[in-house]
C-alpha cells in the first residue's frame, strides 16, 4: 500500500518521518500516551542518506509541515486500502469481468423462458440470485478501480510535493516553476515552432532529442497535424490538449520517461503508428483500444505487465505489435481476434503460455516468443492453425515438446528453437534444420490420426459386436426361462404352477 521509494522518493520520504495523518481513536490515543504517536506502518526512520543528500531541504520543519498538510488525503487512503485488502491481479479482474458478463447473458436467458411463463415469482428469485453472485465480482472490479485511483494519488501527491520542494528551494517563487524547468533555447524554438504551424498549418513537426521537460498544451491546437515526433526527450507526461489533433496519423513518444498515458489518446481516431516505446509505463490506458485505425503499437521496453482485456476486439487493422522486453505474464485472450495482425514480438517477457485460440491469428507471418525462459513450457495445439507463419523464435525457453499439429505450418521458412530442452522432436532431427523438423511432425501428425482412425473404427465395431450379443444375450435368456417353465410343469412338480395352456387341456379332458 505504501509508495515505492523509487518511483514516488520524496513521498515515501515523508510519509516514513511523518506521524500519521489519520484521526485516532480515544482508545489508541490513550494507551499511547506515554509515548508519540507514530503512523504504526511508517515507523519513524533516520532519512535515506542519499533522497537527504540530493533534497537538504528536505530537513526544513516548515517544508516538512506544508508537505504533510499536502499529502493528508494520501495517508487516509492508504488506512481505507489498508483495511479492505491488496490489489487483484489482472488476471482476477479479467475473470470477474467474464464471469459476470456470463452470469448476464445466463439472465438474460432464464428470464426471456420466465417471461414467456408469466412466473413472476420465479423471476424474482432469478434476479436475486443473479445479482449476490454479480455483487461478488463486483466487489472484484470495484477494489481494483479503488487502486487505481489510490495510484494516480500518489503521482498527483509526488508532482505536488516536487513543486513545494523547487519552490523552497529557489526562494519561495511560484509554485509552477517546476513546469518552466526547460532550457531557454528550447523554449525558444518550441515558442517559434507552435507559431509557425499555426499560421502556416504545418503537418508534420519533429522535436526529437531537444532535452523537454514539458510538451505546451498548445500542441493540441494545431488541427492540420499529421505526425508529431518528441522522442528521446525528458517528458514525464501528455497533456490531456493532445485529444485536439484529430488529424494525427504518426505519434512518436519512445525514449522517454513517460509513467502513463492519458485516456484522452483514445480519441485520436486516424492514428495508425504509436510508438511508446522506452518509457516506463506500468499499464496501458483503456482507452487505447479506441484507437481504431492504427496498423503499429510498438510499446516494447517498458514495465507492463499486461496488455488491456479488449485490445484485440477494438483494433481491427492492427498489423503489427512490438511488446517485448516488459513484464508481461499472459495474453489477453481477445488478441486471437486481431485478423489483421502480421507481426508479434513478445520476447523477453515472462509468458507462461499463449492463448488456446491463437490458432485464430491466421495473418500472422512473424513471432517472436524467444526469452521467456523458465515461463514459456508449452505452445497450443491450434498453433497449427498459423498456416501463414513464416519466421518463428522460440529460442530460450523451457518447451519440450513442438504441438502435434506443427507439421501444418507449410509457409515456415526460419525456425530458431535454441535453449530448449526438447525432447519433440528429438535434437537430431532439429539439427538437420525446419525442412526436416516439418517433415517430422507432419508425419508424426499423420499417424497420429490414422490411429484414432484406427480405434476409433475398432471402437465400432466392438459396440457393434456388443450389441447384437446383447440381444442375442436376452432372447436366449428368455427362451431358456420359457423352456424351464414348461418342462417344469409337464412333469407335475409341485413347485410350478400351471400355466394356461394346462387349464385349457384339462377342460378338454
């Protein structure tokens, strides 16, 4: 619950030397009075020699009093999550959200049944029962949305108190300084640029490598742009104004220290290349699926350690997705839905496995799965679906055995299947390289299915056997009871009644 030093230093800083800023009962007020009050999570510590060292001001009283006025809200929230648990993985999340959009249409179905019956009663009881099992999910959903914002709490906090600190530190001048911290010349030529382009309505502009700090919200009006370029500088975020370029087809943000992205990049409807490469994102925003029209996402060398659950589903003319070297434990299972996707690089993450439909991705020509190391065990058997593959990487990961149905991948022409400790095929059939691999496994393939043809046939032809000695099993049986009957009553046993037959004989008699 408490913030990273590293990611937020002077927060973390001072919510380690502060006592807590949460209102205490009489109770704990009294059996602490002998000693100070103290926030029991944040105990107070001698402070880290090297935050100390880079922000002396730091040790100022009064500086240390207007920063915990600032943060109180921090403090409170933190007590709140505290009480109602971590954080759900994404993959928990992801189940609620599937889970209850089943238990709707599960709904939606009883009562159309329920409807056509006039049961009023039982409807009632559907509902109920439906919305306690939904409240569950929920509740799912609803803390992992408190974290969220329990997050972006924290940045604001940290932005906050990195102003309070230039600002002492300079004087006591205006709190915004810290937004101004960008060269002069830099200035300069962003002033000049922003008034050329909107007099001349300029497509294109390129700041790459200028050393900003701070992107001017004016980018955002300038409605003729086409591509914006500011890659490699030192922007820590995107104005929200960015929403105004309605015309943007390129948008180039890598190489810097971008933490997040603002949900307002969805809007950008003509976007067809995003590249956030080399930043430090933790997760990418909703929104961005939104983004209908873009054909490349490179958001590779980054910290992410998911990709958002309807990507697939809202980016139809996605042709190329670069995720490698993030955090990245699992797909999404909605990525089998990019029909257009020809080129996926996810190595160097930590994939545990791919999705049973990415058989589905029949576009796909190169993927790059190389370096998940000791996560990566096993590939689908719909793999063989990717008849269009051309180039693929496995290199570097724990699979010890290629999907039976690999022999199907008649277009592979470069395979790198190096570090593995595979054992299908064997490692001397790999050597002899793809053609020979391929050649292989279609054989492999091929018995494999004449012999489920094979006992499948055989299968049949034992239930068949097996039926007709059933039957022939029952009449014999009811033959033989009808035989023993009758010879038990010819021969007068006491034991046996007589059947019909002998009442009808003795009238005659």
């Amino acid at each position: 619950m408490d913030p990273n030093p590293r990611t937020f230093p002077i927060l973390s800083y001072v919510m380690s030397r502060l006592p807590s800023l949460t209102p205490r009962t009489a109770a704990a007020s009294a059996a602490d009075s002998d000693s100070e009050q103290f926030d029991i999570e944040q105990p107070r510590a001698p402070p880290p020699s090297e935050i100390v060292g880079q922000m002396p001001y730091l040790a100022d009283p009064k500086l240390l009093a207007s920063m915990t006025r600032a943060i109180a809200e921090v403090s409170q929230a933190r007590s709140v999550l505290n009480v109602i648990g971590e954080r759900p993985t994404h993959e928990e999340v992801d189940n609620a959200r599937a889970q209850l959009a089943d238990l709707e249409a599960h709904l939606s179905r009883q009562l159309e049944e329920i409807v056509l019956l006039h049961q009023a009663e039982k409807e009632r009881q559907c509902r109920e029962s439906a919305e306690n099992e939904k409240r569950v999910l929920k509740s799912v959903l609803q803390l992992d949305e408190m974290h969220e914002a329990y997050e972006k709490l924290l940045k604001d906090a940290e932005k906050r108190l990195v102003k309070m600190y230039e600002s002492a530190e300079d004087g006591g001048g205006d709190d915004g300084e810290g937004d101004r911290i960008v060269g002069e010349e830099v200035n300069e030529e962003v002033v000049e640029i922003l008034q050329e382009a909107n007099g001349k309505g300029m497509e294109r502009v390129n700041l790459s490598s200028r050393r900003l700090k701070l992107l001017p919200e004016a980018f955002g009006r300038i409605p003729g742009l086409v591509v914006l370029d500011v890659s490699t500088n030192q922007l820590s975020a995107i104005p929200d104004s960015i929403a105004g370029l309605q015309n943007l087809e390129e948008l180039n943000l890598s190489s810097n220290l971008l933490e997040s992205l603002p949900d307002s990049i969805g809007l950008l409807q003509n976007l067809k290349l995003l590249n956030v490469s080399g930043n430090k994102l933790t997760a990418l925003p909703d929104p961005i699926c939104q983004c209908r029209s873009l054909v490349e996402l490179d958001v590779s060398f980054n910290s992410l350690s998911y990709l958002p659950t309807n990507i697939g589903y809202e980016l139809p003319n996605l042709q190329k997705l670069m995720i490698q070297l993030n955090k990245i434990r699992s797909l999404p299972s909605s990525i089998c839905e990019l029909k257009s996707l020809r080129y996926l690089d996810a190595h160097f993450n930590e994939l545990r496995g791919l999705p049973i439909a990415v058989g589905r991705l029949t576009n796909l020509e190169v993927l790059n799965l190389s370096s998940n190391f000791s996560d990566l065990k096993e590939l689908p058997e719909t793999f063989g679906d990717l008849t269009n593959l051309r180039e693929l990487d496995l290199s570097n990961n724990q699979i010890h055995a290629l999907p039976d149905t690999f022999g199907r991948l008649d277009n592979l022409l470069k395979l790198n299947l190096q570090q593995n400790p595979l054992e299908m095929p064997p490692m001397e059939i790999v050597n002899q390289g793809v053609q020979a691999i391929k050649t292989f496994m279609a054989k492999r393939w091929v018995d494999i299915l004449m012999e489920e043809e094979r006992k499948s046939s055989n299968e049949m032809q034992e239930q068949g056997q097996g039926g007709w000695l059933t039957r022939s099993t029952s009449w014999l049986k009811n033959a033989s009871e009808n035989v023993i009957g009758y010879l038990g009553t010819a021969v007068g046993s006491p034991m046996s009644p007589k059947s019909p037959r002998d009442a009808y004989l003795d009238q005659q008699l």
